[in-house]
C-alpha cells in the first residue's frame, strides 16, 4: 500500500558495488521491477528487487567498453530479442548492445567521434544517440542510419518521441531541437547554460533540465510553457513520473527533488556532491545515481521503506558530509554571523528549507522535513583549498566536462588562461597541447607539467588512455559532406524571364517502357484481372525528361543572345554549333556530338542566370547521349558540372533554373557514368536538391520526386543503408509540402522501390511515420495509379 496524501519518499535501500560514480539509470524490462546502472568504473550491472521485498541484487555485471560509461536506455522487446536489450555509451566513443543475460557485448556500434552521453529508444529498434562530437546518430539493428547535425557544441541528452519520426536533441549550446525524419524543424531557445536532460510528458509535451538550474516546460510548437527554479547548482537529469505530469530532478546540488503539481514537494540531500542520475521505477519508487558509486532508492511506500537503523546509518552518514562553501548551494555563508544551536528549536516553513547553524566554531548544515517535523543535519560546511575537485568531472570547459579546469597566470599583467584536464590524461601532453593553444612559450612546459601533478596529487587512473580528444579542438568537429555546396549566387532577378518559351510548361511525359506506362498514363485502360499486379516497383530505370521543342529552344537562345553583355556574346558560328548539338542529341540519328560543340555548350552555361535557362534545357536534352554524359559525368569534369548544376538549385534563385537543374540531374541517370557520379555526390546533391521544395511549383516538385525516384531505383540495386535512410528522409520531408498527384505518384516509386525487399528499410521507413503520411493516398479517385501504388506501398509497410 502506498503512504498517505502527501507521503513523503524515504530510503528504501542503498546498493554497493560500482566502483566509482554512477552516472546513468534507466528502467529494466527484464526481469520485472529491475534497474539498470552505469559508471566510471567502466561497467553496467543489472539490478533485480529480491524476494524480501526492499532491497535489490545485482543479477550481472556487463562490461565492453575501454573507458567509462556514461549513459543507457533499454530497446524494446522484438521477435529475435523477446527481453529487449541494453545500450550502454561510453567515453570510448562507442555503444555496447547487450542481451538481458550476457555479460559481454551482442554488437559495439562505432560511428561517433567523441564521449557518446545521452541514448533513447523508439518504435521497430531505432536508438538515438548524442555525443561531444555536437552530433546526435540514428541506428537500426547495427547499422547507423543518419546522422543529425546542426548543434554547435556537445549533445548531452536526446529522446524519441512517442510521434513517429520526431526527435528532441538538447545541447551544450543551449538549444534544443526537434528533428523530423532527420532534418531540424525547430529550435527551442530559452535555457542560458548547457541544457543536460530531457524528458517527455505527452506527445505535445516535454520537460527540460539545464546548468542554469532551471527546468522548463516546452510546447513541441515551441512555446516555452512554464520555468521551474529551486535547484542551486547544474541540473543533471530529469525524469517523470508514470501516468501523471510529476516529476524528479537530481543535481550538482547534492540533491534530488521531487517536483508535484508544479512545486517543489520534497528535497532528498544525499551525501555526495553530484548526483548525476535518476530513474523512476513502475512502482513510483526513485532510483538515483551519484558520485560516491552508491545507488540508493527511496519510496513512498511504508512497505518498502528501510529499517529505522538503516535510515539512522544514512542520516549519520549525511551529517558527517563535509559541504563545499564555494559551490554555492547554500547561499554565501559568512560564520561570523551565523545563530548557535538554539536556533534549531524553531520549526522550518518549508520541506527541504535550509539552516546553518555555528557550534564550537565549526559551522553544520540542516534540512527541514516536513513529514518528521524535525531538523535534519546534512553535513559540515568546510572551508575549501583552491582546486582539488572532490568530485569526479563536475567542471565544464567549452560545453565538456572535466576532472579540473585550472586558471593559470602566465604574468602578472597578462591574461589569464583556462587549463582543462582530466585525471586519465598525460600531464605533461595536455601541458604542451595548452602552450601551443595559446601561443605561450614552450620553456614553460616543466613548470605547467609540474602545476598539473601538484595540483592534482593522488589523482591518477589506470594507465593513459590514447582515445582522449583533444579538449582543445575537440577533436572531430570537422565532418565531410556536412557542407552544402557553394551558394555565390547573384541576387534573384525578380522577372520571369518574357517570351512564349517556358521551360517545363508544355506536360511531362516520359518515353513508355512498353505495356502500361504509369508515367504517361498510356495504355491506362486495364482490365479488372491485372488490377493485382504490381507494375510500379520496384522500378528498374531510371525516369527521364525527354519532351522537347529545338525551334522554341533555339528562338528564345537567340532573343536573349542579343540581350548578352559582349564578353558572354555567342557568335553566329556558335549559335550554329549549339543548334547542330541540339539536333544531334534530340534524333536518333548515328551522329555523335563533337568536342567543339560541347566547349561551346560549356562557355554558354557559364551565362549569367538571368538568360541562362535555354542553354540549360539544351545541356538537359543533351546529357542524355553517352558521348555528353560520359564527357560531362567523367572524372575529370565532373566536379565543374556538379557545382554547377547545384548552384542552380538554391532556393533564392529563378524556378526556371531550379527547374532545368533538377531535370538535368534526373537526365544524368541514363548512363553509367553519370548514376557513378550522382552516387558519389547524393549527399551534397539531395541535400541541395530538398531545398527546391519551397518553391510552390508543381513542375519543380515533379523534377524534385523523380530525382528521388532515381536515386532510388539507383539504391535499389546495392545495399547503402545511409543512402536508403537519406532516401526515405527526403521522401517523408518532400510528401509534406507536396501538392500535386504526379510528384506524389512518383514519390511512392520511389517509396516502393527503395523498401522493397529489405527489412530494415521497411523498419526504418515506419521508425519516420511514412505510413501515416501516405494513408490519405490510397483512396484518391483520379489518377487511379496513386491510389493503387499506395496500396501497393502500405501493404509492405
């Protein structure tokens, strides 16, 4: 039975065993009523309530990673793994997968660059995680699926959330962000230190902890709700009650506080200084981590609560805590003033109220509780010496945490510099990666080594590791094919380029592939027996735009030829050139394009974007003839071409452009050196490519689904699980803005193609909600192909 209205949590029991800080705790599956924990000591242990009905047993210790562990969360029960597993993350840079009763790792995931601190687990085995390295990873099964970047400092917390698709990130540099299918579609801005924890309270809402000591309450539209303060110290973790809104914080405090209605209900001093994690348990019993290696639970059950000697020994053990003045959690503290012991004759007003008290000179703490009604002392405030640091990593540099951060004075009237260090590093390395830093002359390298050794007496671990990264850098920060293309664009010329010649005005249609063509709607009339066959994916080959008119083409070059500045003239002999390329390329004649017209083609191209669309439906015809793609496509080329399609496709510039640009990357596809090339560059180009979707034209988000549908038929036939996720991430954030039924169509190709016949593709594709997004597709009326490829689709999923 649990306690009273307003019970108050007491000790349910206290559990040795990790070596060193407890830094993470999540609720187990397996067996009912577990925990699990992780530490510095490098390990994670299982814990399970033993029959006596108060007090838990370690069931194993799991061990795989080569440096500490920082955090873990449980992925829930599947068909291979009916118990769910473990996911642990480490300073190692990795994440250990562990089965419920194996002490050694299923699968270590490798991927990211620095500490991986914060894991959450979705729907169908997606686990999120975030790491130092200012990034946060999206795995399926062992394979990393995308990666989410944005941050600009260290992720310290993320979580799924229970919307398909949705993902929180909080970070070191104070923001957090929502991630849709991958991409950033909001950021919550407010906290004023490193944000440290998250929590979900529905799907419309979610909880925030940060350094500042503040918690927040956010609306997912971005509405900062609510600020809660009582904390006097950096917030270390979050975490919710079952089935109602309350919830429990721990901090660099020495406290746990129990938050009700809104209010700060109840405050729980522990006799360490960081407690780093907290979890709560079905039962609404609290798990808490710290930096003494102890986990202790306190409940509110009379049950479950310790003996009267237990609860003694912890209370003995709180009031012998020696507090740290300078960390401020008591205020500013000035001994002289303080009362004597009579003072503590007079009630408190309020559960965890403070008050010190000076007796025989030497200054105590006490705590107020309101369910005994009695002062309760929570240890002896002492005077503090300059750096030792009792605690383990409690200091922050540069959104990281460290053993200590030193101040060193290199002159009298000079700058002072920050040292970081951490106790597992050379002293004498990190002493000249610091010189260097800041520029110091190396002949102080002896007496910066000999401050660290010092300062830091006693406190050495295990042998160096060599995985550190360098504080200074931190290591990683640079990621290949994070930047999006060069986007020195003139400003956008706001005309629409006059003239009977349009590009993409006339229909779209594609060359029919023979029997039912679902691109050109040929042939459309179907007998009732065919209706089960699917003839739209997987699709083979890729989707061409092939329609074309070289008199229009050709008028409208000429008119706007006249137009030209003298350096981008064409001459008449020019003109000539690209009229015959013109001619070559769109016949089937046996003639192949010569290298003087594709030079020329190539000095036209380069016209300012105001005039330039009609050489570029020239190079949009032309590129389909394996003479051009091979010539353009190659290894020698192709770096030019690319950079300059993708400086056509920048959103700012005219949609006649985009338009052509799209439609020539579709056209690169039909020979083999261009699907090679288009390969190698997906990332820049789909990234670059996405952002066409804001323009509010149907032809464009046409051009924009079959570049997605070629990528796809392209994916289709090898097995790039990071190309598939990319895939998948663009069709679910293009089918939002989406309106037109062609570019849907073409869109669940390219859906279809990619997920057929593989699972984790399938897997992934509902872990982002596409199948909620495309129901509505299954019952339009006209054209019938959407409706029947969407049954077709959402039959796989």
């Amino acid at each position: 039975a649990m306690a009273g209205e307003g019970g108050a949590f007491r000790l349910r029991c206290s559990l040795l065993g990790h070596g060193q800080d407890v830094r993470g705790l999540t609720c187990g599956l397996f067996p009912h009523g577990s925990f699990v924990s992780v530490s510095r000591d490098r390990t994670a242990r299982l814990w399970a309530p033993d029959g006596l009905n108060r007090g838990f047993t370690e069931m194993h210790c799991m061990s795989g990673h080569s440096n500490f562990v920082s955090c873990v969360c449980i992925i829930p029960p599947s068909d291979l793994y009916p118990r769910g597993l473990i996911a642990t993350g480490g300073n190692d840079h990795s994440i250990c997968i562990f089965t419920v009763d194996s002490t050694a790792p299923l699968y270590v995931l490798k991927g990211h660059k620095n500490t991986v601190c914060s894991l959450s687990s979705g729907k169908f085995g997606t686990l999120l995680s975030g790491s130092w390295d200012t990034t946060a990873k999206v795995w399926l099964n062992d394979r990393c699926m995308m990666t989410l970047q944005g941050h600009t400092a260290a992720i310290w917390a993320v979580k799924i959330l229970p919307e398909q698709g949705l993902m929180l990130t909080g970070s070191a540099d104070k923001t957090i962000k929502l991630w849709k299918a991958g991409r950033c579609e909001r950021t919550f801005t407010g906290h004023e230190d490193c944000v440290r924890g998250l929590a979900i309270l529905s799907e419309m809402e979610f909880l925030s902890c940060a350094n500042d000591a503040s918690i927040r309450r956010w609306q997912i539209s971005g509405e900062c709700l609510q600020v809660y303060y009582g904390h006097t110290n950096y917030i270390y973790s979050i975490c919710v009650f079952p089935r109602c809104k309350d919830f429990v914080t721990t901090g660099e405090d020495r406290s746990l506080r129990i938050w009700k209605q809104g209010e700060c209900a109840q405050t729980i001093r522990l006799p360490a200084q960081s407690v780093w994690c907290c979890c709560v348990l079905d039962n609404g019993d609290i798990v808490v981590g710290a930096s003494d290696g102890i986990i202790r639970v306190f409940t509110e059950s009379l049950e479950r609560t310790a003996s009267a000697e237990e609860i003694q020994a912890f209370e003995n053990e709180l009031s012998q805590a020696s507090i740290d003045p300078k960390t401020g959690d008591l205020g500013d503290i000035n001994a002289d003033d303080l009362p004597g012991r009579e003072h503590l004759k007079d009630p408190g007003t309020r559960d965890g109220q403070t008050r010190l008290i000076k007796d025989d000179g030497k200054v105590e703490a006490y705590q107020w509780s309101v369910s005994e009604g009695r002062w309760i002392k929570i240890g002896d405030v002492v005077g503090s010496s300059g750096a030792t640091q009792q605690t383990s990593g409690k200091v922050l540099f540069e959104g990281k945490e460290y053993d200590y951060v030193f101040t060193i004075d290199v002159n009298e009237n000079g700058p002072s510099y920050k040292l970081p260090y951490n106790i597992t590093d050379d002293p004498w390395l990190t002493a000249y990666n610091f010189l260097q830093k800041n520029d110091l002359n190396p002949m102080f390298l002896d007496q910066v080594a000999k401050f660290i050794m010092d300062n830091t007496k006693g406190q050495t671990l295990l042998s160096t590791s060599a995985q550190f990264s360098d504080p200074f850098t931190g290591a990683g920060r640079y990621v290949p094919g994070s930047s999006s293309g060069p986007s020195t664009m003139p400003a956008a010329d706001p005309f629409t380029g006059a003239g009977r010649y349009v590009p993409g005005s006339t229909s779209i249609a594609a060359a029919p592939v023979g029997g039912v063509d679902p691109y050109t709607g040929m042939g459309a009339y179907q007998s009732a027996a065919a209706k089960a066959e699917n003839i739209y994916f997987p699709k083979k080959d890729a989707v061409t735009f092939d329609q074309a008119n070289p008199t229009q083409i050709l008028g409208k070059l000429k008119e706007l030829n006249g137009t030209a500045s003298e350096e981008h003239k064409l001459t008449e002999d020019e003109l000539i050139i690209l009229e015959k390329l013109l001619s070559v390329t769109c016949n089937t004649s046996a003639e192949t394009p010569t290298a003087q017209q594709l030079q020329t083609l190539w000095r036209a191209v380069n016209w300012p974007e105001d005039i330039v669309f009609p050489v570029l439906d020239i190079l949009r015809l032309s590129v389909r003839h394996p003479t051009v793609n091979e010539n353009f496509c190659s290894e020698k080329e192709h770096v030019q071409f690319i950079v300059l399609l993708l400086k056509f496709l920048n959103p700012k510039g005219k949609q006649a452009n985009q338009l052509l640009a799209l439609r020539a990357l579709c056209n690169c596809f039909v020979s083999h050196a261009g699907q090679k090339l288009m390969m190698e560059q997906r990332d820049e180009i789909m990234t670059q490519a996405i952002e066409t979707k804001s323009a509010n034209n149907k032809n464009i988000h046409v051009a924009l689904a079959t570049l997605t549908l070629n990528y796809a038929v392209c994916l289709h036939k090898v097995n790039n699980v990071e190309g598939k996720a990319q895939c998948l991430s663009v069709i679910s954030t293009v089918m939002e803005v989406v309106q037109d039924l062609e570019a849907i169509f073409r869109l669940l190709v390219a859906l279809g193609t990619l997920i057929s016949d593989d699972i984790n593709a399938v897997q992934l594709a509902k872990s982002l909600g596409v199948d909620s997004q495309i129901k509505k597709y299954a019952s339009v009326s006209e054209p019938a192909k959407v409706k029947e490829c969407c049954r077709f689709v959402l039959n796989l999923l």
